[in-house]
C-alpha cells in the first residue's frame, strides 16, 4: 500500500486511487464483476450507465449486462446434448410406430377404435438454450389497448405469448384506466441471435417495461426508480406471470424489488412462504432477482414446456439435421490472438478452443479460420413462410 499511497500524495493520481480502491474493496458474492473481454478500459470509467430513459447506452457495458445473465443461465450448456436425446427419441418413436402398425394390421378387423388425434401443429417450438437456440413457427404478440410492441422483435412461444396478454388483461380489469405498457424484444421471428442480447434467442425471453405513475413511453423501455414506479400495477403483472406457473424467474432491480415485496406482503394475502420462495431469502435466490441494468425494464424468462417437447415433433417431420446448429466462420487477421477474437466476436477463449479443438498456446496463422459461433440452420418451411 505504501507505493500507492506515495504516489496519490505526489501525484494526485486518479488511476492509482482506483487501483487503491480496487484492492481495498472486496467482490460481493452476488454481484460478479464486469468482464473485461466486453469492457475496454475507456468505456468501464468514462461512460455514464444510464443515459436519458433508454438504459445501458454504451454497448460494451450492456455488454457485460447480458454476459451476467448468460452465466445466470449457464451459458456453456450445449445444444448438442439436446440434438442427440432428441435424436434418440426420434429413433424409438419410429421403432414404436412400426411396431404398432404391424399390431395395428393384426387388429384391424376386430373394429379396434382409431387412436386419438394428436395435437395441433404446427406449434411454437423452442429449440436448445435461450442464450443458443433458435425458435420455430414463433407467434407475434400483437399491438393493442393494452401494450405496444416491437414489430421485428415480437416473437415468442405460445406459453410466452400467453402469458403476457393475460398479465396486461389482469391489469387494465383491475385498473381500467391504464396507460398502455411498452413490451420490448422478445425474440426474431426465427430466433437466433439478436442485436445487443446473449439471450432472447428461442422465444423465451421478454424485455417488458415497468407501469410508471408519470405514464408510460410506447416508443422505449423508461427507467423506473423507487419513487416513480406504480408499485400496484406493476405487482398485479408480476403476481399474474407467477400465478400462470409459465415463468422461471424475473430479473429487476433491487431498489423496485424493495418496493414491490414491502406491497405485495401487505397486500397480496399470499403465504410468507410463496412471498419467500418469489423474492428468496438471505440463504437463496427467489423466482425474482436482481441484476444490474434493468431499472428499466423486467426481463421474464419463460418456462415453456410444450414449446420445448414440440422439438420431438419437428425432428421427427424434418429430420435431425433440422436442428443441428451449423458453424460461423472467420479469417484470422494479422495481429489476432484468441483474446482479441473472444473479445471481437462477444465470446470466450474456453468456448474457442473447444470449438476448434486448439490449445491457448496455439499460434495463430493470417487466413486461417476458425469457428467463432454458431447458427440456425435454415429450413424450407420455415424460411420461405412470410
């Protein structure tokens, strides 16, 4: 410490009492630190992380917003695991269904009833991880008295889509002079990867604004804090998503998150047991967390279990190769190493070294190519549908 202490006496030196403060300081277990790959040095000190009412304005620290999320949500979980259990499914399905039509044919003339139909089709399906997935026939959530959407970014499982139109309907009956609420991005109309996300990638995923005395902005998310969130509202969508059992978890800000558990145990006549279990307790998480960089909005991460079973289906009408992710490549520059890469392309060198079977201490050759992510693999029936 002496070093360092002599050197702000002299100096005045700014960067040094960050360094000070950086070694005095201890990490708080639940709040990771910012990584550096998505952080530059510049951007970590000089850029404010609220500009006006549209949140994180710098993309390196939304950036590191979203790397957070994605390790919440285990980003290293693999679509392949989910490819080959599906592929095995197909495979006995198909040995099942020659075994009942052989038994089929030997009961036919004995008047066996048909068997029933099965669901309807096609349904919304959700294909490998939110944060690396894609989604299938997605269904739009569509404008109206109640919210305003994101045209391009609207798309979600039936389960998600569900789920928010009967969270607003719960609040304009219950409020029926309410402004209407701003919904942002969902997912694209196929999945996949979308612009400043990790994840809302398989339908999965809602960026919903916060109900505002001051009213509502139908254009952006609008920043809300302690004391302009309209606590009754907001609780009413919340308790509605959780009551429909089609959500995972909730991610807010902690100062909303006070508000709203100091009304909802005054109010809401649930258990001090399901208030404990929505908003955890000091030994665990509850289905409501905090994370930083959303003041301004909720992100809902949807449970969507027939979304997901429809994989089966989809499988079994196109193939395995329907759902097998394809690599994106790209050429190695003069200069590159795998850090610059990682940093380059939003990932890490664990995940590039693993996807090109190559060590760290691997030299890098200009023209070479690598794997640096993955995408959706394109089908017919689904990209020609408009």
């Amino acid at each position: 410490m002496k070093p360092i202490m002599t050197r702000i006496r002299r100096g005045g030196s700014a960067l040094a009492l960050v360094a000070a403060a950086g070694m005095l300081a201890p990490a708080h277990a639940s709040e990771p630190l910012i990584d550096p790959t998505a952080l530059d040095a510049a951007s970590a000190w000089s850029s404010p992380l609220w500009r006006g009412v549209r949140g994180p304005s710098d993309p390196h620290v939304y950036a590191a917003f979203e790397d957070e999320l994605a390790r919440i949500d285990d980003a290293e979980a693999a679509v392949e695991v989910e490819m080959a259990a599906a592929h095995a499914l197909h495979e006995e399905q198909h040995a099942h269904a020659e075994h009942a039509h052989a038994e089929h044919g030997a009961e036919g003339e004995s008047g066996a009833a048909a068997p029933a139909a099965g669901p309807s089709w096609p349904h919304t399906v959700s294909i490998g991880k939110p944060n690396r997935g894609w989604l299938a026939y997605g269904e739009a959530l569509q404008a109206g008295e109640h919210f305003t959407v994101r045209d391009k970014f609207r798309y979600g499982t039936r389960e998600a889509i569900a789920a928010i139109e009967e969270a607003a309907a719960a609040v304009h009956a219950k409020f029926p002079e309410t402004p209407r609420l701003h919904v942002g991005d969902i997912s694209s109309k196929k999945g996949g990867k979308l612009k400043r996300h990790l994840s809302h990638q398989s339908g999965r995923d809602a960026d919903i604004a916060y109900y505002l005395e001051a009213g509502h902005d139908e254009t952006y998310l609008k920043r809300a804090t302690a004391r302009t969130l309209d606590v009754p509202r907001t609780w009413v969508f919340m308790q509605t998503l959780l009551e429909s059992a089609r959500v995972e978890y909730i991610f807010s800000d902690r100062r909303l998150m006070r508000r709203l558990e100091t009304y909802a145990r005054a109010s809401s006549g649930l258990s001090a047991e399901r208030l404990d279990e929505i908003f955890g307790t000091k030994q665990r998480a509850g289905i409501i967390r905090h994370l930083r960089g959303h003041a301004d909005h909720m992100h809902v991460r949807f449970d969507a279990p027939a979304s997901v079973a429809a994989v089966k289906e989809y499988v079994k009408r196109h193939g395995i190769k329907a759902i097998k992710p394809l690599p994106v490549y790209t050429k190695v520059r003069r200069g590159d190493s795998l850090w610059k890469l990682a940093r380059r392309h939003r990932t890490s060198i664990k995940k590039l070294t693993r996807w090109n079977r190559i060590s760290r201490k691997k030299i890098l050759r200009p023209g070479q190519k690598l794997i640096i992510g993955w995408k959706r693999p394109s089908l017919p029936e689904i990209d020609g549908d408009s």
